[in-house]
C-alpha cells in the first residue's frame, strides 16, 4: 500500500511531470476513497480496490526523462523493433541523475520464481516500500503471472538477459544486446512496456569492454550495478543474519550512506533473503533512508 504522505507525493509529482514533460504519459494515483469493507462482506469479496501505481512511459522521442521522482518507475511502451520501423530514437539523451535526499534501492536479481518473489512481494507491500527486480527472460516465461504481479504493484522492472550465460554476453556488445532484446520482447509480450534499465548478470566490472558502455545507451538503456551485497549468493551457504550484518555495515561507507543500491536475490533457493527482508527494511528506516526504485536517472552506485 502507499502511504497518504507517499499518495500526496506523487501526485504533486506526477502533475509536476506532466507540466514538464509535455508528452508525458502518467497515470495519477487515485485518492483514497476506499474504506475498508464492513465484516460482514462474504470472503469473495476483495479486500480493498487495486489502485494504480502511478509510473511515467518515456515519450516516443524520449524527451521527457528527466522527472525528480525516485519512487516512479518508468518503462518505455515501444519495443526496439517498433523504434527502429518507426524512425523514433533509441539511444537516451543526456539525462541528469537525481538529486535526491537519503536513498536506499533495494534490488532482487535473477527471478521471478513463483515462491521467493511472491513472498518478496508480500513483504515489500506490508512494509509499504518498493523495490527493483533485475529479471531474466526464462523466469519471466516461466512466470509471467509473478511479473505482472510485481509491474501491478508498482515496482520497477529492469532486464538481466535471457538466461543469465556469460558466454552469450561478454564475448561482445551484440552477443549481449541480442540477449537484452530477447528478454525485452518477453516482458513486452506479457506486460505491454519495456524496461530502460537493466543489469548485467555479474556485474559489469571485469566483463564489460570499451565496446558496451556506448552500444548499450544506443539502445535506450542505462545500467546499473550495485554498491552494497547482501552476499545473499556467495558461497558457504550464508543465512539471513548474514546479509542483515553485511547490509548494515556496508550502508555505513560514504556513497551508500547516501545513495545504497542494494544487491539481493529473489530467485529459487533464496528463502534466506525472504527471511531476512523485514529486519534489512527496519534497519534502512531506522538509518533514515527513503526507498526509490531504480530508473534511468538514478545516480551510478559510486
Ligand atoms: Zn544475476
């Protein structure tokens, strides 16, 4: 659920988008107006009426990427290929990262799943923050009820290949890009958008070449690594005091104490994660961060 204060907010936002952004397309939170329903209803009946995350969609000329809304996600609603017949543009323009206050992006890679990330999800929605899920294209075809669940809950999804094989991403760029293309029609077939962020499987340290950085931004996407790990996928079987410690000392070091984008994983055999999501949410509250999703204008993570 979002809060009233966080309601308010993103109204303002989204009315301070569309001043802005001209071709902005958003959909406005709508107001509360519904109470919870009277004890007497029969179980069917469902709890309280969806509400509709608010999220920007890029513009087809890409021009309106520039809101100061860490909380908004924002997906492109043309594939590249409608880019490329349509003669829109493809590669970003120079965006301006957001200045923001103290901000946390908790990121889940590798899913959905059907067990851990639906629980994620519960978790998240009780805590009333949102998250980024870096999702591979088989897990999204495997799940595509999962995906939606999280694009309907308002999270942010970003791309993290096809199926996760070094060997088809980092020989070179076009190997990568045709994996990232791949998924993106995935999760365009299922959810109508694309994403504009995505992750590299791995991290892009020690796998990217000179060649990436320019032929990834060509294709309209902006990548993202992280600076604090769970280390929820290190080896040794670590368990969820684990990733709590490391998450606590890690936010402590200079760039994440201001701006933390969290590495963790909500695929098969990370119920550790699962278990160990409300107390890292209590501890990021208790530090004072505000909790963004990742976007194309979040700041690098160092
Ligand atoms: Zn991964």
């Amino acid at each position: 659920m979002i809060s009233k204060s966080s309601k308010v907010f993103l109204s303002i936002a989204a009315g301070v988008l569309m001043a802005i952004g001209g071709v902005l397309t958003c959909t406005p939170s709508k107001e509360a107006s519904s109470l919870p329903p009277p004890a007497q209803e029969t179980a069917e009946e469902p709890a309280a009426e969806p509400q509709e995350p608010v999220r920007v969609f890029a513009a087809d000329d890409l021009s309106n990427l520039a809101p100061d809304a860490p909380d908004v996600p924002v997906y492109d609603k043309h594939t590249l290929a409608e880019r490329r017949a349509a003669g829109l543009p493809t590669a970003l323009p120079d965006i301006a990262p957001y200045r923001t206050g103290k901000t946390v992006y908790l990121t889940f890679d590798d899913g959905p799943d059907d067990k851990n990330t639906p629980a994620v999800l519960d978790i998240l929605r009780e805590a009333g923050v949102k998250a980024t899920f870096y999702v591979t294209g088989r897990q999204a075809e495997a799940h595509p009820d999962v995906l939606r669940r999280i694009y309907d809950e308002g999270h942010a999804i970003g791309n993290h290949s096809y199926d996760h094989r070094y060997e088809k991403l980092y020989p070179d760029v076009n190997g990568f890009l045709a994996e990232m293309e791949r998924t993106d029609e995935i999760i365009y077939g299922i959810l109508g958008v694309r994403p504009l962020i995505l992750r590299a499987p791995g991290g892009k340290i020690g796998h990217f070449t000179a060649a990436y950085a320019p032929a990834i931004r060509a294709n309209g996407y902006v990548e993202h690594d992280w600076n604090v790990s769970s280390a929820d996928a290190a080896p040794g079987h670590p368990v969820a005091q684990d990733f709590i410690d490391n998450i606590s000392s890690e936010t402590d070091q200079e760039v994440a104490a201001r701006t933390a984008i969290i590495l963790m994983h909500s695929s098969e055999g990370h119920e550790e994660t699962v278990k160990a999501l409300p107390k890292i949410i209590e501890l990021l509250k208790a530090k004072g961060y505000t909790f963004g999703v990742i976007t194309p204008m979040t700041p690098q993570p160092w």
